[in-house]
C-alpha cells in the first residue's frame, strides 16, 4: 500500500456526482486504462480479487430496449438464462456506439450511475453478497469501490441468476 500514499484526484462523473448527492460512501480508484483490458486488467492492477470488480453491460431485448446488466469481472452473461429470468424472448450485447448513445458513457467507462437514460438495472445475485465490490465511476481507468447494496437502493437494481463461466 506504500505505493500511492496519496491519491490522484479524479474529476467528478455523472456517476460519481450522482453518488455524491445521494450521500453514498465510496472510494476512487483510478488505474492506467488498457483496450480490452476488462475488468481482469483493472482488477490485477488494482489487486482486487476479480469475482468483486462488477462489469457494467448494456444489453438490449429483442425489441431494442436497452438494459443494464451487473456482472462479476470474472464471469459472462448467459443471455438464454438472463432473457429467461426477465421475460423477454431473447437479450444481447449492444453494440459499442449503441451503448455509449444509451448510457452516455464511452464504452469501457460505463458507469450503472448517472446513466443518460434511465434503463432497467439486473444484478447477479452473487454480486450482492459480498461485503464490497468496484465498479466503474463513469471513466474509463476508474473504478469506485462501494456496498453493492447501493445498486438496490439506488438504481433498483433486480438479482437474477445467468453468470457463467469466462
């Protein structure tokens, strides 16, 4: 921990001015971005245990509407099981620039916070019990580490059951 005994100061977000307003607790952790990095990379340079690194996903329906899925760093979506659980017929990835258009964020800094529009939130169960996780503040290498219960009260976020193994 000796490495950064003081830490770089990040511009507010739209997530993280969303955070604040709310009174919600939560650490910044800014790291050196890398394309395709994912959350492994963030997760090795931050020395987080990637299981507690949560994805930010924007996926879409069957009829185009957009939806947020939270997922562990170190898992994928089983679209079948996720469209299963929220009763649409089928989900899949948004494209790269259909979802910066959605959220409002550059794709790799998606952030379930302070999203352009408000789009219906599903988190893996397994996410909400653990004690902590990080997830993207909204930039791209930065991370904020908060209680996963915050995506309940904040963003209503529903638990479903459709991580599988990377």
């Amino acid at each position: 921990m000796a490495k950064s005994a003081k830490v770089a100061h990040v511009s507010e977000t739209p997530a993280t001015a969303l955070l604040r307003s709310h009174g919600v607790a939560f650490t910044e952790h800014p790291y050196d971005y890398v394309e395709h990095g994912g959350a492994t990379h963030s997760a090795e340079v931050l020395g987080f245990d990637p299981f507690a690194v949560v994805k930010t996903l924007v996926m879409q329906d069957q009829d185009g509407k957009p939806l947020i899925v939270l997922m562990h760093g170190n898992r994928k979506v089983s679209t079948k099981n996720l469209a299963r659980q929220i009763g649409a017929k089928s989900v899949e990835p948004c494209a790269p620039e259909v979802a910066s258009r959605h959220s409002g964020y550059q794709v790799g800094g998606t952030s379930p916070f302070g999203t352009r529009r408000a789009m219906p939130v599903y988190i893996e169960e397994g996410i909400l019990a653990l004690p902590r996780i990080a997830l993207n503040g909204g930039r791209r290498g930065y991370l904020v580490g908060l209680d996963p219960q915050v995506c309940v009260q904040l963003l209503g976020a529903r638990p479903v059951q459709c991580a599988i193994d990377l």
